[in-house]
C-alpha cells in the first residue's frame, strides 16, 4: 500500500506535477547547523517589534510585498531590517486538504450558475514564506527598492578601470557563501557537492524556493574557488569547472526533483549581487526575477564562448541595468560613459 503510493508519487513527480519536498523546508535562523555556525552568532528576529517604515516594492502579480522596517533592540538600539513577504504557489497535492472541511467557505455573488467565493483556509495550509534580512544594509535598502533603470555597455576596459575598483570598495558580504561553503549554515540542505576545490561547487535550494513544488524550482550552484568573482574572471581555465556544473548539477536535480536538463534555465548573473562565482538554476516553465536579457548569461552560451576564445569575457562588452540611485551608475556617469 505505502509502496504503491510511492510509486504514483514518483510517477507524478516524473510527469512534473508533484516534488516530495524531501529536504526539510528552508530554515530562517539555520536549525540544524553544526557547532559555531551562524544560528549561535547571530539573534533571533523579534518579529513583534518591526515597525515598518516604507513599502520598498509591491507586486500584485507576484503576490510579493518588499518592507523596510526598523527595529529596537533591548540594548535600545534601533537596527534596519527588510521583510519579505510572498504568497506560496498553491499545491496541486494538497487541494483536498484545501477544500476539506478545515477551510470556511464564504460566498460573494451568486448569479444563475456562477458564483465567487472566498476561501479562508486553516493556518497549515495559508502559509506566507518570509525572508528577513536582518540587520540590513544601506545598499540592501537600495536592492529592494523599485527605481528607474538604465541601460550600461561595459567594455573590458571599462571593466577594469571603473567597475573592478568601485567593487573592491563595495561590494556586498559574501560571508553566508563562505557558511554554506563550510558546512556552517544550510548543510542539511545541500543536494549535492563536487568537493574539489578548483573545479568542485555546492548546489543548493536558493532562498527564493520554498521547495514545495518543482513548477518554481530554484538551486544555485556555488563554486568551491574562491576570488572568482562573476563572469568577468572566466577564461578557458575555468571550463572544467563550468563543465562539471552544467553537467552533474542537471544529474543531481533529475536524481533529486526528476526534471530533465532540457527543463532548465542555467544562467549567471552579470551583475550579480554577490561577486563569489555562483550559477542559477531555474525550472524552464517558471518566469523567476532576474532572467532578463540584460542580465542573465546561459551557462551553455557561456561554455561555448570560452571554448571560441579563452579570453571572451575579458574582450567583451557586457550590457546589463543599473538603478537611477547605484553609485556605480555614478561613476560611469563621471567618465563621461553613459
Ligand atoms: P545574485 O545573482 O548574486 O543576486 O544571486 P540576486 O539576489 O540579485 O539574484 C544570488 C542568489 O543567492 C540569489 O538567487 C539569492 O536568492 C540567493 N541567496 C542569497 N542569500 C543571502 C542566500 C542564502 O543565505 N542562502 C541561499 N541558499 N541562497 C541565498
């Protein structure tokens, strides 16, 4: 009977209805880290005290709400923190649950065979995921918020003489990469790992996955190496590497979520928001952010660049956006190049 069950499970995983959510849903303060790891250095959110001060972004289609909010800690000081808040994809599977008796069903309008309701359902099943960073930065305050974007054409000269030194000076913490790296936070999340340490990564659930469903899935694969910063740093030399992620990350999810290599988008980000080399995986059918063509780079394109010229990435000029408020818009600016 159990065995049975199972069996139409896989099958329906297979036919990319259904996703056993095998690993444990993602851990806002780490549960489960080892020893020393980031849920005993760093406080638990006091939720009750978040006031908001500013709703950075909303997206009615997205059913997502971007909150900047401030906090009083008890040592009376006041910390910045961001709340996102995002309506979960409902689940195919637990619709009976859903028109179970635990829900309560109110009616709106009713007229000749149509009707609308609202469906208000136990709290299991009207989850909101909420991603808190906490303490926030200044320029996370900035990432969140909607602005106006323009377009930048980044030669490799521009690269190195505006772009590399603005990011040296700047750019964001990179610390939660280097916990996952070793095994000090999400290592009971970690799908599957190439150890060695120049051509080796971690895959990942990314934060934006619930893990409730393949329709939205979302792993990023993060390289072992360290001082790769983004696509700028690839030459031949990292091929086996890049090969090793295209190929065993498309393994490990089929092995792990049962869809096939030609159902994902496998891509970087240039600019990333984070300069430690990482790679997104993304479920084809699912429209996730930052997939525009002014941002995201197919792996396949970039391995098939780098094997036509080892230095593709130091010679090109990369288009990417850049928001009205970045200060490396400002610099550009400065040197007269946009
Ligand atoms: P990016 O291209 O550098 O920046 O991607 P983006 O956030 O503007 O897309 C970094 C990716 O890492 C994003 O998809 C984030 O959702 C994900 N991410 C960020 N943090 C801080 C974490 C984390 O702590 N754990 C995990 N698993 N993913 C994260």
């Amino acid at each position: 009977m159990a065995e049975s069950k199972k069996r139409k499970r896989e099958k329906e995983a297979q036919d990319g209805d259904f996703v056993e959510p095998k690993p444990p849903p993602p851990q806002t303060q780490g549960k489960g880290d080892v020893p020393g790891a980031v849920s005993e250095v760093l406080p638990t959110f006091p939720f009750s005290a978040f006031r908001v001060q500013k709703v950075l972004r909303e997206s009615a289609r997205e059913k997502i709400l971007f909150l900047h909010g401030k906090v009083n800690e008890d040592s009376g000081d006041e910390k910045d923190a961001i709340v996102i808040l995002e309506k979960t994809p409902l689940q195919a599977d637990r619709v009976s649950d859903l028109l179970s008796k635990k829900s309560e069903l109110k009616l709106q309008i009713r007229n000749d065979i149509y009707s609308t309701y609202t469906l208000y359902p136990p709290p299991e099943l009207s989850e909101i995921k909420t991603t808190i960073v906490y303490p926030a930065t200044e320029k996370h305050i900035k990432k969140y918020q909607s602005q106006d974007v323009y377009l930048i054409q980044e030669t490799g000269e521009d690269y190195r003489s505006i772009t590399l030194p603005f990011l040296q000076s700047q750019s964001f913490s990179i610390q939660w990469v280097y916990n996952i790296l070793e095994k000090k936070a999400e290592a009971d999340r970690i799908v599957y790992e190439n150890t060695d340490p120049i051509s080796g990564f971690v895959l990942i659930p990314d934060f934006k996955w619930d893990q409730k469903q393949v329709d939205d899935l979302y792993l990023i694969a993060i390289c072992h190496h360290r001082g790769l910063k983004s696509l700028r740093d690839l030459t031949d030399k990292q091929l086996p590497l890049l090969r090793n992620i295209f190929q065993e990350g498309q393994e490990a999810i089929l092995k792990r979520y049962s869809l096939r290599g030609n159902q994902l988008r496998i891509y970087f980000h240039y600019q990333p928001s984070y300069y430690h080399l990482h790679v997104h995986f993304t479920a084809l059918g699912f429209d996730a952010s930052g997939t525009a063509v002014e941002r995201a780079h197919l792996l396949s394109d970039v391995i098939a660049n780098l094997e036509l010229d080892p230095m593709y990435y130091q010679k090109r000029t990369l288009t990417y956006a850049l928001r009205a408020d970045e200060p490396l818009l400002k610099k550009f600016l400065d040197a007269g190049k946009c």
